[in-house]
C-alpha cells in the first residue's frame, strides 16, 4: 500500500472527517515535500523530506497571507457545500508557517463572511507551542487538536521521530501551559508500539498532568510511511479509554 499524494494546493478537500464531519483544509507548506518537525513512522503522506522547525530556507515555497486569503474566499464563492470545519493540516505541521496567526485572523475574518457555522480547527504535533506567535495563533483558532501518542520519550523517539530541536519533556509542559483542547493519541502495535502496560500507564499520567478537556484515540487505517505498522483493535483502545477516563475523569473517546 503507497502512501497518499501530497497536497497540491492551498485549499483541498472537503473531506468526510470521523470527528470533524465536512472539512475543508488548509496546507500552508510547500507542494512538492513534506515539512514537518516530525517523522512519524505511521504519517500517510510518507517521510518528511525536510525535517525542521526552522524554514527559512523555504520561505519561497510557503504561500503568503494573501495568497490563502485569496485561495480561501475564491474557494468559497464558488463552492456551496456544507462546511463544519476549515482546517488547518496538510503536508506536515501548519504552525511552522512564519505568519501563522495572521493567517489565522484572516481565516475567520473570510469564514465570517461566507460559511460563519463553521469552526477553525487545526490538526497540529504540539512542537511549536513555545513559540510566542504560535501559541497566540492557537489561542484564536476555535478548535485546537494537540498530539501526543506516546507517555514516555524513548516511544516518543521511536514513533514521532522528532528533529533535534523537539524535545518530548517541553512538549509535555507546553501542553500543560496551553487552555482548553483536545488531545489526540494515535496506537501502534507491532515491533514498534505504544501499547505496553508500562507504556499506558504513563500516558495515562501525561494525560491527568496536562490536563485536556478531551481525548481522542485512533488508529491507524491509512498507508503508512514505515511497513509491518499493526493496527490496534478496537476492544483494545476501549480498554485504554476506560483505563484513561476513570484515572483521570476526563472523556476519552474512541475513533
């Protein structure tokens, strides 16, 4: 099974979402490659080819403000399907975009306008919530999807695959710092997995630490970057989910 192709614009979709129902997207990062702080083995765009949190050196292949302004209002003024969510995700994690939270006020500036029952969400890795503009971004986008798959960081170094410049302990407490989102956990089993004893019960402790108001687990059911990935059943991830939400009294649910 191939992994899917990129994304070859600003605007794609809508997609049928499991939790977001109509999603239209929004890739602010190049075409042609993935960039992205990770390079998760289960990730159905395939390897990141440009592995950073740095993007200076594509700035060029990163589309202005008014290049996804311009993209998003011609996208709605001639599409009339029912939207729930513009999201933010694409072809790695969109905080990296240098002009993230403008982008995001002029999201829900054109979403006014044309679709205001939709929300603004965004699928992101949870690596640059540090960064001052970015986590001012976050706070503006109305529905924040935060990742964090693992409870302990040598899973964290074998599933995500972070650059350098990531460390699993800051996204930890970044994620403690950050109000009201939900966290997003993807189960692997096989060689690699996150599904030990051992390893459960730490998340479940990351998870009372940090706090969310939700948390979503999944598996994977896309092509994969890394081959012999197996999917978790579901009766597992229920099991994980009871486990989680009576440890912790907040709602796990299962996708």
């Amino acid at each position: 099974m191939t992994v899917l192709k990129l994304q070859e614009g600003i605007i794609y979709g809508p997609i049928k979402s499991r939790r977001l129902g109509s999603s239209l997207g929004i890739n602010l990062l190049p075409t042609n490659f993935k960039l992205c702080s990770f390079n998760c083995i289960y990730c159905h765009y395939g390897w990141t080819k440009e592995h950073s949190v740095v993007v200076k050196n594509h700035l060029d292949l990163l589309p202005s403000v008014k290049e996804v302004e311009e993209a998003l209002e011609s996208w709605l003024k001639n599409n009339h399907p029912k939207i729930d969510y513009i999201t933010f995700s694409g072809n790695g994690e969109p905080t990296l975009h240098p002009d993230f939270s403008k982008i995001v006020d002029s999201v829900k500036k054109i979403r006014d306008k044309y679709v205001p029952q939709a929300k603004v969400a965004i699928l992101s890795n949870s690596s640059t919530i540090n960064i001052p503009d970015v986590k001012e971004g976050l706070k503006k986008v109305d529905l924040r999807i935060m990742k964090l798959d693992c409870g302990i960081e040598k899973c964290f170094i074998e599933i995500n695959r972070p650059c350098e410049d990531v460390k699993f302990e800051d996204i930890v407490e970044n994620l403690r710092s950050l109000d009201d989102f939900i966290l997003q956990t993807i189960f692997l089993d096989g060689e690699i997995n996150n599904v030990s004893e051992s390893e459960i019960d730490e998340w479940i402790k990351k998870i009372a630490y940090i706090k969310p108001k939700e948390v979503q687990i999944y598996t994977c059911d896309r092509p994969q970057a890394k081959k012999g990935l197996i999917k978790v059943t579901k009766e597992k991830m229920q099991k994980f989910a009871s486990q989680a939400q009576t440890a912790t009294k907040i709602m796990v649910r299962v996708f």
